[in-house]
C-alpha cells in the first residue's frame, strides 16, 4: 500500500503518466531541433530527459522490493536520497580538483577509482540508517553523477561536450561502485565506518602514487580511405591547393576543432602545409612530400583539440598538451580506370587513460574529420576530371 494520502495517489495515477509522456515528447523533439541545428532543442532534449530520470526514480523509491526491517516511508527515502547526492556530489568535487586541476592527472585515479568511489559513498550513505533495495541504490548513484556533472559546468571546470564523452565508462563503473556500497549495508556501523574511511583514503593515496609514474602514452594511428573516379595527378592538385572544408557535422558544431581550410605554400625553400582550423592558423612543417603519392607534414604544437561547451570560459588543463599529434599524411595510389585510393591517416598521442577506452573516441573523431577533407578532395578532383 502506498503512505501516499488521496490527493497525491490521484496525481501519480492520473497526471504522472501524462507528465511522463511529455517527457518522452520533449526529448525526442529535442534531439530532432538539435540534430537540425537549433539551440533549443538541447534544452528540450534536456529537460525531457530530466522528466524521465524523476519518472523512474519515483517510481524505484515508491517500490519497497522485497520486505526489509525497519521498512521507510517514501519521504524519508527521498530524505536519504537527497543526502547521499549532496554528500557525495561533494566528494566527487574534491576528488576531481585533487586530480585533475591540482595533480593535472587525467588517469585511472579519475576515470575508474573515483567513479567506483562515488557510487559507493552514493549507495553506502542511502543504506547507512536503514536497508535499501539494489534498484534504490543505484537510482541514487545515478543522480549523484549528474549532481557531480552540474558542479563541473558550473564552476566551469569542464564543458559539455567532455562529460558526454566520459559519462559512458563513468556510469558504468559508479553503478559498480553502487553495487558494493549495497552490499555493505550488511556490514556492523563499526565495520562500515571502517571500509567507507578506507576507500575514502585509497583515492589520494592512488593519486600520489599515479602521479609518481610516468605513463607514456602510446602512438596510435588513424587511416581513412576513399576512392576516387580521377587520376592520381587530378586529385594530387586538388590535396595541394587551397580548399575549405565542411563543418557540417554535429560534433564540430558543438566545439571540436577541425580543419577549416588548407593549402600547400612554400617559405624560404622550405615547404609548409598552410591550415587554418576552427581555433586559428598554423604552418605544417611537410616532412616527406612526393608528387601524386605521399604528403606528409608534422605538427610542431597541437591545437587545443575543442572549445569547451559552457556558458562560461573553460579552460581544462586536458585541452594544452594531452592531444598531440605526431604526424598527418596524404596518400594516393593509382588503381585501374584512371581512378584514385586516396587515403588520409593521423598518428597521434593521447595522454588520457584508460587509452583503451578514450580510443573509441579520438579514432571516431579522426576518421570523421578525414573523411570531411577526403570527401572535399574528392568532389574536386571528380569536377576537375569531368571538365
């Protein structure tokens, strides 16, 4: 039975549904405004989400499971709830300027022991007092996560676009993290307190570890290939001449750099790939250049990979030196019928871990951008060959 009087089981009952509903509408509107460009529809996309996150939570918390001694209301869930976020959203703050604004450590200590740490505080502070089912822990370890989200925008520590791309492996190992702080609900206070001061401690300990050791960051290598219906010499003038570059895509619309306009342009004797992307203008330095097969240049300094979305400037210290890259190259290879293998290919260094899961990322962006020039390439090269 729910603790709920009359009026408020009519609203559950009647105007939740519609309310939920709602939400469901407003975020798949949202997500259709924003993919066609209008600003708005994050907010909508937003705020549906939000509306089918409190959907789900009432729903788990209004849910006893199987019975428990000492059962609480629902109000004093939402109590519990609404603490545990606050205390450990908290924590998660102090965990993130530990290491990543003091320590500059963008490691295992931030992406993998500090979530597992946070759902459990998350989980181990609902239960403290009075058992909690595995559904409630784990709805509350997910608004701690977005309460630890809404700190890093507003205090500007980090944008949107950043803690869209962590929250995957982030979520996954908080609701790891809630598990364990479930499961200790079984535990004497004594014993607890124990664990929760101990893996409380295990975090700055592991930092002051981590930063001790000197992590080198792997070369990785990204190759994109198109085919194209021009002969080598044809597409070789049109990777060499001046060309702008579409940017139509959703990520380098919300922030990532990417290549605006390049050209190939010679100083002093020495050759020089000329780029201009979305956060300024450099020169290349060409390091292997062989007419109608190879052009490859080196990147003296890395552009700041994005500009962070936030209505405040952003200035995360993994946006100077963390994405280096090492070289960036042209390829064309003849194939039969006058036609063109046109490849390009970026090697790179990311010194964020775990490298494994930031990968994903970085190739999928890489190979969305060559593909933006490739495809520019081509479309000239075809026109040139067609005229």
């Amino acid at each position: 039975m729910s603790d709920a009087p009359p009026e408020k089981e009519t609203f559950i009952k009647d105007v939740w549904p519609l309310l939920f509903k709602i939400s469901i509408g407003l975020a798949v509107f949202g997500a259709a405004a924003w993919g066609a460009k209008a600003w708005w529809g994050a907010l909508a996309l937003f705020a549906g989400l939000i509306g089918i996150s409190v959907h789900y939570t009432l729903r788990v918390m209004n849910d006893p499971g199987k019975p428990v001694d000492g059962e609480a209301t629902v109000a004093e869930k939402m109590a519990s709830a609404a603490f545990s976020v606050l205390a450990t959203g908290a924590i998660g703050s102090l965990l993130f300027v530990l290491l990543a604004l003091v320590n500059k450590n963008y490691g295992f200590g931030l992406f993998v022991l500090a979530p597992t740490t946070l759902g459990f505080f998350a989980a181990a502070f609902h239960g403290y007092r009075k058992p909690r089912t595995r559904k409630q822990c784990a709805a509350v370890t997910g608004w701690t996560m977005f309460f630890a989200f809404s700190l890093l925008m507003a205090f500007a520590w980090e944008g949107l676009i950043c803690i869209l791309m962590a929250s995957p492996i982030i979520l996954l190992l908080g609701l790891l993290g809630s598990e364990f702080g479930f499961r200790l609900q079984a535990a004497r206070h004594g014993a607890k307190n124990g664990v929760m001061l101990t893996v409380l401690l295990l975090n700055p300990a592991f930092a002051a570890i981590e930063s001790r050791v000197a992590l080198v960051p792997p070369v990785q290598s990204v190759r994109t290939t198109l085919e194209v219906d021009a002969p080598p010499e044809t597409v070789w003038k049109a990777v060499v001449g001046r060309r702008r570059y579409r940017g139509h895509n959703l990520l380098f619309r919300a922030g990532v750099n990417h290549p605006v306009s390049s050209e190939l342009v010679r100083v002093d004797g020495a050759y020089f790939l000329k780029c201009r992307s979305a956060e300024g203008e450099f020169l290349a330095p060409v390091s292997e250049l062989t007419p109608a097969r190879e052009l490859a240049f080196r990147l003296e300094e890395t552009p700041a990979p994005m500009k962070e979305m936030n209505l405040q400037h952003v200035d995360a210290p993994h946006l100077h030196g963390y994405f280096n890259v090492v070289e960036g190259r042209f390829s064309l290879k003849p194939l039969p019928g006058g036609r063109t293998e046109l490849s390009g290919s970026t090697k790179y260094q990311y010194a964020i871990w775990p490298v494994s899961y930031w990968r994903l990322w970085t190739d999928r962006i890489l190979d969305r951008m060559h593909r933006n020039v490739l495809e520019q390439v081509k479309e000239t090269a075809e026109m040139e060959a067609k005229s």
